[in-house]
C-alpha cells in the first residue's frame, strides 16, 4: 500500500477543520500493536495453496503468517498472493513458501503506527512479531486508518453529524496519492461502520436514560447491500437491519416495542449523520428487517419457496449482510443457515441467475459503448456495478461459497476451480477499473458542488479509458452469458 506523506498534510487540514488535530498527532506516536488483529491464522511455509484458501474461508480473514517448523514467523501471505500464485499457474501441490511475502512484510511488534505504515508502501499488511520472531499479529491498511477515521466524522459520539466533505476530501487524498478505489471504498466503509455502532451505541444509553431500560435480548445491527459487501461509493443510503435473540411469544409485544423504538431512533440519528433513509425502507424500521433468528430462516426459506420478483430482489439484497454492532454470532448463524438455504434451493438460485442475466451489456455491433440517452450519458452503477456484483453473487451461491465481497467471491470461486485463474484476473482487473470510474466521477461531482451521482458522460473519455470501461462491459456480458448457460437458460 502506498501512503505518501501528503495525504497526512491534507487529511491534518481536514481535521483541524472538525478541531481534532490533537488526534492526529496521538496517531503518530501510538503502537500499531493496539489496532492490530491478535492471533491471528499461522501456516506452516509447507502447506498447499489449497490449505490455505480454505482456511481464509473457514476464518473469514484474508490474512496469514507463515512460520516455519520451529515456529518462528518468516512470511506473510494473503488471498491475493493465492490469486498471483493461480494466475502464475502454481500447480496445486506448490507450498505456499514459494508465493509468499518474506521479511519485508514483517514488523516488531512495538514499532510505531505511522512507520508500520510508511512500510506499507512494499506491502499490503504487516505481521507484527515478538523480539524473538514469534508470530504475534497482523496489522492491515483498515485497522491502522480507524484510529483517525472516527475524528475525521466529526466526534459523532458527541453527537456531532458527519460532514461528507470531509470525507470525499479524504477519499480524493487517497486516490490522488495512488490508492485504487477497491482500497479505498475499505477505508470509507471502515469510517461508516465506526459511525452507525457508535450511533447504535449512543440509541441504547438514550433509551436507557428516557426509561426503557437495557436491550430485553441480544440482538446484531446488520448492513446490507454495497455496505455489506464493503463496497460502498460517497453518500451511501441506509440499508440495515436487526437479528434478535430468541424471546418467548408472550413477550413479543413489549420487546418488539423496544426495538420498535431503538429502529426509529437509529436510523432517524443516522439520517442526521448524513446517510439518506432507504427509499425502498429496507431499514430496521421495517418488520421485514427486523427479525429474531429464527424468524430471519423461516422468512428466507419462504423467499426461496416463492421465487417470486419480489422474494427474488428481498434476497439479493440480504444475500450481502454482516454484523457492525452487537451480537455477531446471531449474524455469522444466520449467515451460515442462508448459504445452506440457497444450495438447498437450486431452482430459487435460478431465478436470482435470471434476474441477474435479464438484459445484455450496452455494447453496440461495432464494439461501442451505448449510450443510455441523447445527453451520451451512461449509468455506472445500473449498467456496471449492480450486474456485475450480482453475477458473481449468483455464482458465489451456486458454488455454496459463503464469502461476501465481490474480491472475496472471486477469489473463492478462482481457489474452488469455479473459474480460471485467468478470467479471474480479467474479472478482478475489471472491478477495479469500474470501482476507480465511478469513484472518480463522484469526487469530480462533489468538486463541483453537484450531487454526487453515477452518470458518465462518454463523450470526455479519453481513449485508453474508453477502451477500459468497454473491456468491464464485455467481462459482463461474458458473466451474463455464462451464468444463464449454467442452467441451460442461456438468453443471448
């Protein structure tokens, strides 16, 4: 990762705009062992790429340290080396000591933040390590921003909205010093998640101090949608939900009651931290989104039983949720009972394949991009990103991989021999370019004191780029084209 000192020049100017420049300078000078990952996964530098992708998938992390048979830590490797190994065409039987990051991605375990950073200019993650090589943690990108990215949403535990300036202005000093927009949508949604548990936090103290006492069960504030998924672009809307606990049916009035409120609470203070209020109330609000677990299964399987258009477009959307407060187990168990609803339900994943497949990429006979009106204009999100997460999605689903993120899906999909490494390659180079894009034009909306919108106009294109967005709209329509195949449905 490269982090150049300009972007802390820039980001330093923002925060003294919120009077928080003191958080800055506290950044600098604390360990990054305090916002590092402890324990984390150890493989031994013999074991298969195989190995080593199905224990990211099992751990959900990313992310491991490689030690060798004294168990001393000599390497890290993360799924992306999994991804370079496939795409190099390692042979299943390579052990993962020959694609792995060495001693350049390890670090003392007391070395500073703002040098475990400079050092991600080589690396991507940092394994942190004891002074007699012991593996220790892991310290990523994410992890070592969270520490500022509270402060830069303006104290929003003092109740204080986020000011989204700030953060598109966070987000342009990133990508101006070379980050992708992939890392940086992590590092806005990193900001996002900090902000939605500390308002959901700050809703139960309100609540307890008006008189409605402590939470009656545990319950999980979940994302959905880009949010879940972690792909979120500037000025996302809410898409949220809860999971409760299991509570007798005499009890249903009064603990309904109680979230019934906290719902209306949380998603009211996050509309005033500027996330708009879904217009299609997928919200806590809403009984459909919000649920015990046990209520959550049923209605999934009612959806997959149906396979009606709305059944269908419900489960598009709760297909990418994960917890951000509270219990997370409720979550990781839902989560598990709705991968095993849908490899239990092939014909209901057909339907999604179809609804996913439904209308071709906008490319002309003679490889041009169509436009979608007179003005020359195209829709990034309704023309790229939301085909092209949902066809991997539906892949995903019809491979029972329970991964969220479209990287993640990929590079599970690459590791289970779903895909090639090569079109793996193709694909994740694609997601890349659409994800800058459309960033772009957002920032370039923001620095023009418009709305921040989706909108392209294709007429300033350069070439080069041109011909990029069209590369993504032929990956799609490959995806589409693909997936109705996969059932024998193909509609060309």
């Amino acid at each position: 990762m490269v982090i150049a000192a300009s972007i802390f020049g820039r980001f330093a100017v923002s925060m003294l705009c919120c009077g928080t420049m003191s958080a800055l300078l506290d950044w600098l000078g604390i360990a990054a062992a305090e916002v590092a990952q402890h324990q984390p996964p150890l493989v031994r530098v013999a074991a298969s790429l195989p190995s080593v992708a199905a224990l990211f998938q099992s751990t959900k992390m990313r992310t491991a340290i490689v030690v060798n048979d004294a168990g001393h830590a000599i390497g890290l490797v993360e799924a992306e080396d999994l991804i370079s190994g496939a795409r190099a065409g390692a042979q299943t039987g390579v052990s993962v000591g020959s694609i792995m990051q060495g001693g350049s991605a390890l670090c003392d375990i007391g070395v500073a933040m703002h040098m475990a950073v400079a050092q991600m200019r080589r690396c991507r993650s940092l394994g942190l390590v004891t002074p007699d090589g012991r593996p220790a943690a892991v310290l990523t990108l994410e992890a070592a921003l969270s520490p500022l990215l509270a402060p830069v949403a303006c104290r929003v535990n003092e109740v204080a909205p986020l000011d989204v300036r700030l953060q598109a202005d966070f987000a342009a000093a990133l990508l101006n010093d070379g980050q992708n927009g992939v890392g940086i949508q992590r590092a806005l949604v990193a900001q996002n998640d900090e902000i939605t548990a500390a308002v959901a936090k700050r809703t139960i103290a309100a609540m307890g101090q008006d008189g409605w006492g402590q939470p009656p069960v545990d319950f999980a504030v979940i994302v959905m949608g880009s949010s879940g998924r972690r792909e979120s672009f500037l000025r996302p809307d809410q898409d949220n939900g809860l999971i409760l606990g299991a509570y007798p049916g005499e009890a249903h009035t009064a603990i309904d009651a109680y979230f019934m409120e906290f719902s209306t609470r949380f998603t009211a203070a996050l509309e005033a931290a500027s996330f708009p209020l879904c217009p299609g109330n997928v919200m806590a609000t809403n009984p459909v989104w919000r649920k015990t677990l046990d209520q959550w299964i049923a209605q999934v399987s009612r959806w997959a039983l149906q396979r009606s258009g709305q059944a269908v477009l419900s489960a598009d959307i709760f297909f990418d949720f994960r917890p951000v407060y509270g219990n997370a187990d409720l979550a990781n168990r839902l989560h598990e009972a709705v991968i095993g609803i849908a490899v239990a339900n092939p014909a209901f994943v057909h339907q999604i394949c179809l609804q996913e497949a439904r209308e071709t990429a906008p490319i002309g006979l003679f490889g041009n991009i169509i436009p979608d009106d007179e003005d020359n204009q195209i829709d990034l999100k309704l023309r790229g990103t939301l085909p092209f997460v949902g066809l991997v999605r539906f892949m995903a689903l019809r491979h029972g991989i329970a991964a969220i993120g479209t990287l993640d899906r990929l590079a599970a999909l690459v590791a289970a021999g779903a895909i090639s490494a090569a079109l793996h390659g193709e694909l994740v180079e694609d997601f890349s370019v659409l994800t800058d894009v459309r960033l772009r034009r957002q920032l370039a909306d923001h620095a023009a004191g418009m709305p921040v919108g989706n909108r392209l106009d294709l007429g300033g294109l350069t070439g080069r780029n041109r011909a990029r967005l069209l590369q993504v709209f032929r990956s799609i329509e490959l995806l589409r084209k693909v997936a109705a195949q996969s059932y024998g449905g193909h509609r060309g």
